[in-house]
C-alpha cells in the first residue's frame, strides 16, 4: 500500500479492474463538468463502486485527479519506449542521414498518433481546461522521460556523426518544437486535430530538423 503525501492514512491499490473504472469515471466527470464541479459520490455513482472504495484508493479528489495524469504520462512512457525501439535503436539500419530522417519521421508520426488517441487527447485537454483556470501548477502532464529518451538518441547520433550538434538537449527541444507543438498548437484538445494535418507536420517537421541539424 501507498501512503499519500501529509497524511498518514494508506491508500489501497486495490483491483485494477475497480481502479481503472474510477479513473475513467472521473476523467469523463472532470472533462464535462470541470473537477471543481465534480462530487466524489458523482464518481463512485459513474464507476459503479462505493464512495468508501474510491477513498480508499485515492484519498481525495486532488489525488485522483494527479492518478489520471500519472496513468496517462506512464502510458506516453511507454509508446516512447516503443517507438524508439522499432525506429531509433538499431544502429545497423541508420547509417546515413537520410536513414535517420525517415526514422526520426517515422517517431514523429507514432507520437503524433499517440497524442491523438482518445484516452491521451482526453488527458490533454483535462489538463489544458485546468490551466486556463488557473489551477495546475505542478500537476502537469509529465513529458521528461519521453524528453530525456529523445535527447540521448539525439546525443548518441551525434557522436555517430550523423546529427551536427553540441547542445542535444536544445535539438531535441527544436525537434519537439517542429512536429508535436507545432502540430497541437492551435487546439488545446488534440483528439479534434486533423490526423493527415498532424501527420504532413510532422514529417514537414522532421525534415526541417534534419536540415538544421543533420551532418553535411
């Protein structure tokens, strides 16, 4: 059991199949109403489980709604993972420039989609309706390890001589820049963005960045 900040009361992990039926609930109630405007016992109606059981598992409201970022930055965790693994992590097959910018396409179009996807696109808007209210600071959606990933592929082909940089973290900032902000800038909710828009961006995106950084 997991013990919640400033309190010592345990929290219940508790059966998947309940908590993921809570999660859901309250993304949906979060997402029509507003958390502010959402009751616990709204929840637990939406999940089909007690209101005891709902606090049981998460405590407090706050920390349901800091459970549906970590379940949704956990799920991006692992999409990058993934796309890295089938697109950046064999050296063998990215040996020329031109290899690495249709890899680097290549992730910026399965990031795009994932972004896209119903239960992350969801997550982003929560979190984009909560900052236009003034209310997330430090609860925003956790993007550091898909970051950090990012910059040490970066590092590591330019030390392969196929990227032209000293700074792989600011690359890496452009590259994100180029193709995922650029694409989702002009609508906070991205499961409104138009897929074949998203996607000529980001391959417009990783052109663009194979250009500016890509070893001549």
């Amino acid at each position: 059991m997991a013990r919640s900040a400033g309190t010592q009361k345990p929290l219940r992990e508790g059966l998947p199949a309940k908590r993921a039926a809570i999660l859901a609930a309250a993304q949906d109630l979060f997402l029509s109403q507003g958390v502010n405007g959402v009751s616990m016992d709204a929840i637990s109606a939406r999940a089909g489980v007690s209101k005891v059981t709902v606090y049981d598992y998460f405590g407090d409201k706050d920390r349901l709604f800091l459970a549906i970022l970590s379940d949704a930055a956990e799920s991006l965790k692992n999409s990058v993972r993934q796309t890295f693994s089938e697109h950046l992590m064999d050296d063998a097959a990215l040996t020329t420039v031109a290899q690495l910018q249709a890899a680097l396409t290549a992730v910026a179009i399965d990031l795009g989609t994932t972004i896209h996807s119903t239960s992350y696109a969801a997550v982003v808007a929560l979190v984009t309706q909560q900052r236009l209210q003034g209310a997330v600071t430090s609860d925003e959606l956790a993007t550091d390890v898909a970051e950090q990933a990012l910059v040490e592929r970066i590092g590591h082909f330019a030390e392969r001589g196929l990227l032209d940089t000293t700074d792989p973290r600011l690359a890496a900032r452009h590259f994100g820049a180029l193709t995922v902000l650029l694409a989702y800038n002009d609508d906070p909710d991205p499961a409104r963005a138009d897929p074949d828009r998203v996607r000529q961006t980001m391959v417009d995106g990783a052109r663009a960045f194979i250009r500016a950084y890509g070893s001549r």
